[in-house]
C-alpha cells in the first residue's frame, strides 16, 4: 500500500533535495512513496549527503518542483 502527503507538509518526501523513491500523482497535488523507511540521499539541504527516510524533516526543506 503505498502512502500519500500533499506539498505543505515539511517532510524529504515532499523536498526538491530529496532523491528517494517516489511519484507524483496525475493532478501534481500529492506525493506517493511506498513505505516510511523507504531512504534516499539528501542532495543540498539541510541532511546534505546523508541518507533519510522519506518522513525525517529540516529546516532547510524546499517544495519538490513536480508539484503544480
């Protein structure tokens, strides 16, 4: 089953620097990821060059541009 969030909330999910696994729903208002482990690298943010899991947070989070 896979999980959704839509843009205002502040999770690696939802941020441009995050590089995990994840889609972007036809309308470009949610973000689907299949688990709340999965990891991806931080690639400029607040985690920069650190493996995160999609719900982990910064205060450097930057809405992923594949949203509307």
């Amino acid at each position: 089953m896979s999980r959704k969030l839509g843009p205002k909330m502040k999770k690696c999910v939802t941020c441009q620097y995050w590089t995990g696994p994840r889609s972007i729903t036809k309308l470009r208002n949610f973000v689907e990821w299949q688990n709340d482990k999965d990891t991806g690298i931080c690639a400029g943010g607040g985690w920069n060059r650190q493996q995160r899991t999609a719900v982990h947070s910064c205060n450097k989070w930057v809405k992923w541009s594949a949203f509307k």
